[in-house]
C-alpha cells in the first residue's frame, strides 16, 4: 500500500508519464464502476499534469504519486454523486472550500451538464483553478475568491444553490455553517469524510439543526486498493438558515455552532 499510494517527490511532466497516469487511472476507474469517454480520460490526464505542474511551485497536494492522485484526488472526489440526490433539476453547485478544485473539478468533468461554482479563500489557488478550467475548455465554470462566510452573506450566493460540496475542509459542525447557508431549501450538502464520519455526524447534531440541516444521511465508499474507512455524508436543506449565519469570518472555526448557549443560538 505505502509504495502504491505514497507522497513520491515532484517529478518533471513528461508524455511517459502522462501515458502512465492515463491507464492507472482508467483501471481504477473501471475497478470503480466509472465509464469515461475519450473527452474525459484527457481532461482529467490534462488536470494532472497541471495539478502536479503548479505543485513545484505551491502547495497544493502532498500526494504525487499516479496511482495515488488517480483515487484519493479523482475517484474519491466522484463519490460524491449519487444519482438519487442528483437529479435533473439539480443544477447549480457550489464547491466550498474547493483548494485544487476537489471534488468540484472531477464532477464537472464527468457531468458537464452542472454550473459549478469553485469557491477558496487563497487567491493563488483561485487563479490555478482557472488556469485549469481554460485548458480543460470547461464552460458553465466560476472560479471565486472570497471567504465562504463572506459570500454566504450576499444575496447574489446566499441560498441560490441546489448543492453544495466539499471534501477535507472542517469538522461538519463546522462545515456545516460554511456550506447550508448557500442551498436553497430542498436542496442539500453532499459532504466527504473519513473514518470518524460517526463522531462528527454526533457532535453536530445541533449545529445542523440550528442552520435548517436535516440529519445526515449516509452512504459509506470504499476506493480501489485502499481499505480505510470513508462516507459521504448528505444533508438535506429542510428550512430556510436564519440570518444570523454564516457568523463573522473566523468565528465558525472558532466557536462551532454546537458549543452555543441557548441564549447565544436565539441572538
């Protein structure tokens, strides 16, 4: 396992090694149950020789490796769609917290049909992510530099969305303010965790609740070749968020939503 899915130093890009990256990636996929075109197997080879490009230069993933990049950025990414939750009239989408574009990126790619809004709060990211999104040619894609509490406050996002996603971000309690202030109501959070999924779905029970969150509903995931423990969690938008929310930048991470008093929660 350490030498298929270790963090290998930054290597220079060569057509070997995309050739390489290309058929790990399809035998994963398939291993998966994916079924990529021709457009797609390129724009996501395309995806990781930039991601891996742009890494020597910032940080953007300690993993490097083919295979490694291939099911912990790409496949685990795509756990997050499930046909049931997206239907047809989920179309807007909002990637919270986004950092090299997972999982938002690999699920435009693989559904083109969704406008994706990229969201992260660094703009070197953000002009990586739109380097990226030009050279997969990828249309109904917008790239947004600005804190998530910000943006949640402004009429133009605040509840706007059909979903939301985001992998490798905050504790839910803490996710949860970040993300369900941009869905609508009907609408849900698709969030990707791992192994301690349970403990956090049990510390922010309130939390969600108190953001107009039903409880968490779970799908558990296992990847091609590793045996950890994964989910996805999805959180249905039952009613609207109260003003107050998202808090102040900063003051989520801070003071999780759960750890209110009962006067602080009627404010």
């Amino acid at each position: 396992a350490a030498r298929l899915f270790g963090a290998y130093p930054p290597r220079r890009m060569t057509g070997g090694r995309t050739m390489e990256f290309r058929a790990i990636f399809s035998e994963a996929a398939e291993e998966y149950g994916l079924s990529l075109t021709e457009k797609q197997l390129a724009q996501f080879c395309r995806y990781e020789t930039l991601l891996l490009e742009e890494n020597a230069k910032m940080n953007l993933t300690a993993i490097t490796e083919p295979r490694a990049v291939a099911v912990k950025h790409f496949i685990d990414s795509l756990t997050a769609w499930r046909k049931d939750w997206f239907i047809a009239d989920i179309r807007r989408v909002i990637d919270v917290g986004t950092g090299a574009g997972f999982p938002g990126l690999p699920l435009k790619i693989m559904h083109p049909e969704i406008e994706l809004t990229l969201l992260d709060s660094l703009a070197k990211r953000v002009r990586f992510l739109e380097k990226v999104v030009a050279a997969l040619e990828l249309s109904g894609v917008a790239c947004l530099h600005v804190r998530s509490e910000d943006a949640a406050r402004q009429e133009l996002y605040r509840e706007r969305f059909d979903a939301a996603v985001s992998r490798a971000v905050a504790h839910l309690s803490i996710l949860a303010e970040y993300t369900l202030p941009f869905v609508k109501e009907g609408g849900f959070v698709a969030a990707l965790k791992g192994a301690k999924y349970q403990e956090e779905i049990e510390d922010s029970a309130a939390a969600v609740q108190i953001l107009g969150g039903a409880p968490p509903v779970v799908f558990q995931e296992k990847l091609p070749g590793l045996d950890d423990r994964r989910a996805v969690l999805y959180i249905r938008k039952k009613s609207p968020t109260p003003k107050l929310y998202p808090r102040a930048a900063g003051t989520p991470e801070k003071k999780p939503l759960g750890r209110l008093t009962e006067r602080e929660k009627m404010r």
